[in-house]
C-alpha cells in the first residue's frame, strides 16, 4: 500500500491534524507527518514534493492556515493527489485559509476539505488509494454501514424521547 504524506504549515496545526493521523492509523495506511512551511522552507517543500512518487507515497495532506499556500506549492510539483486543509484562525478565523486551499489555477488542482477537516482529508486519502486496494474499498464500505447504523440508532433514541 502506498503511504500518505501529512504535512503540516506549522507546529501549531497538530492538535486538528492528529485527528487525521489517527483516522490513517484506524485504516492501517502508513504515513509520515511533517513540518514544513511554503514560505520559511520552501526548498524542502519542493524536494519533498518532487521526490514523492518517488519515495512511494499515494496521496499527500497539507494542512497550513491564513496565506495557506503549502498545499498549493505542494500540487506545483508533484501529480500526486493533494489534499488541503485550511486550517481556523488569524485575522479572517480562515476564510482566507479555505480560499487559498480551493482557488487553485486551472490545471494544478488541490482537493480542499472543510476548515480543521483533518478526519475528511484521510477519508479523502484512503478513498483514493482503495481505487487500487480491493481490502482497503471494503474497509470503507464497511466504515459507511457502520455509520448509517449509528444514525439509526440515534433516531431511534430520539424517537423514543419524543
């Protein structure tokens, strides 16, 4: 199985992140979290994100905030499939961090979560690589069914309330 890369902008994203470091666990997907920055080390950035393919990752994660442009610069060097999330905060509680997630030029597309969407960004990650993994497709149905039956559990209980 391929492994997704998580990248963090910043030391401070990990408390939302974590949550997507655990769903990958939960899924049994291996991958590597890292710190980096588009904008204080964009050198590794690009070396990372070059070397990607490469170093037999499937999909990657960014997740940074305000000017978020780590996703972005990620999608610009590599054809992997990139996915961002924006994270809350700053002057605009991150809008301006979910706007420059999702408007991306034409040809270089980053799949954007919900701001602090860690959980959908590795949900995202495992559906792209169950495309090629029949074991890991299975899983997620299986995880959906799990969920449905939750929700009717919790009509029933609100049912039984009323």
């Amino acid at each position: 199985m391929k492994k997704v890369a998580v990248l963090l902008g910043s030391d401070s994203d990990w408390p939302v992140v974590r949550a997507a470091c655990a769903q990958l666990d939960a899924f049994g997907i291996p991958y590597e979290a890292h710190i980096m920055s588009a904008h204080r080390t964009p050198l590794e950035v690009v070396n990372f994100s070059q070397n990607a393919r490469k170093n037999d990752f499937g999909v990657i994660i960014c997740a940074a905030g305000m000017a978020a442009h780590l996703a972005g610069v990620v999608a610009a060097y590599t054809t992997l499939p990139v996915i961002g999330i924006p994270m809350k905060g700053g002057a605009m509680d991150g809008l301006d961090a979910l706007l420059a997630t999702a408007q991306m030029p034409s040809g270089i597309p980053v799949a954007t979560v919900a701001l602090n969407g860690a959980k959908n960004a590795a949900i995202l990650a495992a559906q792209i690589l169950a495309v090629e993994d029949k074991t890991l497709a299975s899983w997620l149905e299986s995880a959906r069914k799990d969920m449905a039956l939750q929700i009717e559990e919790k009509d029933a209980a609100l049912q039984g309330e009323i």
